[in-house]
C-alpha cells in the first residue's frame, strides 16, 4: 500500500479547518454562560492542547507505526480492537452530526421546501469522491480553500466589529464554578476533542518532530476564530437576540451591509462553512476507511469509501430528525461521550508508553 | 424516492465489487463490502424503523453519567430551541 504523506504544515491546516467547520455555528456554551465563555473555550483549548502533547509524544516514540497499531501494540490485540470499535463509533456520530448539522442549516434557513435527506446526500456524494482521492490531496486541497476563508471572515468580522458597541465579555464571572465547569465540558466535547481524530494521520506527516506544533497552532486559531465570532455575535446582537437565535453568527452576519455593493454577504459565509463542513466530513469518512481496515485486518480499501460514505448518510437519515434532539445531544450528551475516545484512551496509551519497554514487537514495527 | 434509488445504487455497486474482490482473491474484502452494503440496504428500506445509531448508542451508554454528572453539578442545560 502507498503511504501518502504530508507535511506538518498541511496537517495544521487540516486541522484547523476539521476544527473550525462549524464551530460557530450553533455557539452552545456561549448561550448557557454568556460573558464568561471565553473561560470555557479557553480551559477545553488548554485542556486539548495538553491531550495532543500526550499523543505527539506517543507517537515520536514509535514513529513508524499509525496510532491504530500503536493503540493494539500497547493495549494489546483485543482491548485495543474494542477501543477501535469506540471510535469508529465515535467518527460515524461526529460525521451523522455533521451531515444533520448542514441539512438543518440549509433547510432551516436557506432551502426550507428541500429535503434533508437530499441535501445529505449530495454532500456524501462530494465528500466520497474527495476522500477517494487520498490524503495527500485532501491536505493540497485545503490550502486552496484556506486563505479565502480567511480574507472572508477576516472582512465579514471587520464590518461586524461596527456594530459592535460595548464590550460582550464584560461584566466577567457572573456565573458559578459548577457552571463554568460544565459549560468547558461542552467546549471540549464540541468543537475541541474532535482533534483526536486527527491523531490519526499523524504517522503520514513528514517530519515527526513538528506534530504537536503545527496541530497546537492550529487548535490555537480554532480557539481564537470561536472567541472572536462569540465576541462578534453577543456584541453585535446583544444577550436576548443571541440566546433566541437558532444560528447566531449567521444572523450576526445577515446584519452586514456593505454600501449598495455587496449584498447578501452571508451566502459568502454560507458557502465557506458548507465547504469546511465537508472537509471535516472527508476526514472523518477517510480515517473511518483507514481504522475500519486495520479492525478487520483490510488492504484493498478503495471500494470501501462510497459505501461508508453511503453508511454515514442512512444512519444519518435515522438520527435527529428533530433539530432539538441535536442540541440536546450536543448539549448533555457529547460532553461526556467524547471522553472515552479523547481523553481515556489516549491517556492510558501514554501512560502505558511511558512505563512500558520498547519490546521486539515495537522495534520490529518501525524497522518494517 | 431518495432512499430507493440509494439501495439501487448500493446494492450495484456491492454486488460488482463483492464479485471484483472475490475473483482477485481478498474474499475478506469482499465479504466486509457485501456486509456493509446490505447493512445500508436495511438502514435505507422504508418502514424499518428502531435501527440503532451511533446516537441512540452513545444515548444509551451515557445517558445515566450525563444525568449523573448534570445534577452533581446542579447546572441547568436548557438553552432556546426555535
């Protein structure tokens, strides 16, 4: 099989774009903690960046062998083909919540009359073909799309900042511990830990020592994009209109008015988070592809992305058919569920690694 | 009418590569396509219904630690739903 690789740049910027697809989309933290979110999005940050160090650092030391084999070397043959199951499961409910997030956005906003199953499915079919094309390209791809995102939001949050009035995040720590705690849970559960799927690909970069870098960067700008669309967002619309709002940046952005020259800016908008969605889609479909064949002990894994991209789009026509089931999911649900995929088993990899000899079987790996 | 047309498809597509796969040899391949294809196949049929999905899982394993963890807390989740 040809091993794609990439360099660490690619994978930061595969990274901030998985991260930021949509994480300004529904801004849940920020309706239940109001000014003091930035406590939260920076502790989940904090807290990710911490988890990533854990996972550069167990993979520098088998730099040859993907984290799927090391997960198996380390926890061992059975133990470590359920912890893949776990995220295989996970990768398919971040992917359902993907596709049901577009479909919502699209037919709660632009395109009420269509189906959202149609929507889906036209997005599978994208996303398919693209994660077909291999890693390398996906990475090349991004590059392309990055800098018109970021001169678009750059510009869009310029003209927000004008109706901006008073500082949003002021008055400060208004809420209780208790509060601030869960609402850094939903933080981490959602846009944060989803990076543990990018751990991943982290044997296909070049240069192995730049890992923790590129990826930290990159979880920094998702952190500040979030921060700073929040900020927009409160400010802009203020607290009653924020918290009554479906989409809250969106509505932030349809306030946008540019002269008579550009109207309609957030279809510009629109356009970039359907393509970074669909980013976030690719990845996921491509390393579900890749664990899904090292579960079942697979070479030939080209014919399996339609019909895992076709998987994703029918669990996600049986899932959340009403949009409160998904905000309900996002909000009670994901901030404990991720744990297990993002926290509990890579620590115990790391743990283990550090206490365990590199034994034969280790040293074999990374000569084969 | 979307979900019919997906099954045509699907059921095409797992049947040439089922057969593909098989004549090259990777039976392990194929039996793990023609798997994943008929389980899209039942998802897709109209009328079945209480399939499980990587919600109702994630819901059915984690539902009692997030009530757990919500009231241990005493935080309150609701945020507006239009």
């Amino acid at each position: 099989m040809i091993r794609e690789r990439i360099t660490p740049f690619q994978l930061g910027c595969l990274c901030f774009s998985f991260l930021s697809g949509f994480s300004t989309l529904y801004l849940l933290e920020a309706k239940l903690l109001m000014q003091d979110v930035w406590i939260a999005n920076l502790t989940a940050c904090l807290f990710i960046l911490m988890l990533l160090k854990m996972n550069a650092y167990v993979q520098n030391q088998y730099p040859h062998a993907n984290m799927s084999d090391i997960i198996d070397i380390v926890l061992g043959k059975w133990l470590g083909k359920l912890a893949h199951a776990f995220y295989l499961l996970g990768m398919l409910g971040l992917g359902v919540l993907s596709l049901r997030s577009i479909s919502v956005f699209y037919t709660s906003a632009i395109l009420p009359g269509t189906s959202p199953n149609l929507i889906m499915l036209l997005v599978v079919i994208v996303t398919t073909y693209a994660a077909s094309l291999g890693l390398s390209t996906i990475a090349r791809s991004v590059l392309v799309i990055l800098p018109f995102f970021v001169v678009s939001i750059v510009a869009i949050g310029f003209f927000i900042y004008q109706d901006v009035e008073a500082n949003p995040f002021m008055p400060q720590l208004q809420h209780p511990l208790p509060l601030l705690l869960y609402g850094s849970l939903i933080s981490f559960g959602f846009p944060f830990c989803k990076s543990y799927v990018m751990v991943f690909l982290f044997s296909e970069v070049t240069h192995q020592k730049k890992l923790f870098k590129s990826c930290s960067i990159a979880v920094v700008f998702s952190c500040a994009y979030l921060l700073i669309a929040t900020y927009l967002t409160i400010g802009s619309l203020g607290d009653n209109m924020f918290k009554t709002a479906m989409f809250p940046f969106f509505s932030s952005i349809q306030l946008v008015k540019f002269g008579e020259y550009i109207e309609r800016i957030e279809i510009l908008i629109i356009a970039i988070w359907t393509i970074m969605t669909m980013y976030e889609i690719i990845v996921l479909q491509y390393v579900f592809v890749q664990i899904a064949g090292r579960l079942f002990g697979m070479k030939a894994l080209k014919p399996f992305y339609l019909p895992v991209g076709v998987f994703f789009f029918a669990v996600a026509t049986k899932s959340f058919v009403n949009p409160a089931e998904l905000v309900a999911y996002d909000l009670k649900i994901l901030p404990v569920s991720v744990n297990l995929n993002a926290v509990l088993v890579p620590v115990c990899v790391f743990v283990l690694t550090l206490f365990k000899k590199r034994g034969g079987s280790v040293q074999e790996l990374n000569h084969s | 009418m979307i979900g019919y047309f997906v099954i045509a498809a699907i059921a095409a597509y797992g049947a040439w590569h089922c057969a593909r796969l098989w004549r090259r040899g990777k039976l392990r391949e194929s039996v793990v396509l023609g798997l994943v294809s008929s389980v899209v196949a039942a998802y897709l049929l109209p009328g079945v219904r209480h399939l499980p999905t990587a919600e109702s899982i994630h819901a059915w394993l984690y539902r009692p630690l997030s009530d757990y963890v919500i009231e241990w807390l005493n935080v309150s989740t609701e945020v507006n739903v239009p």
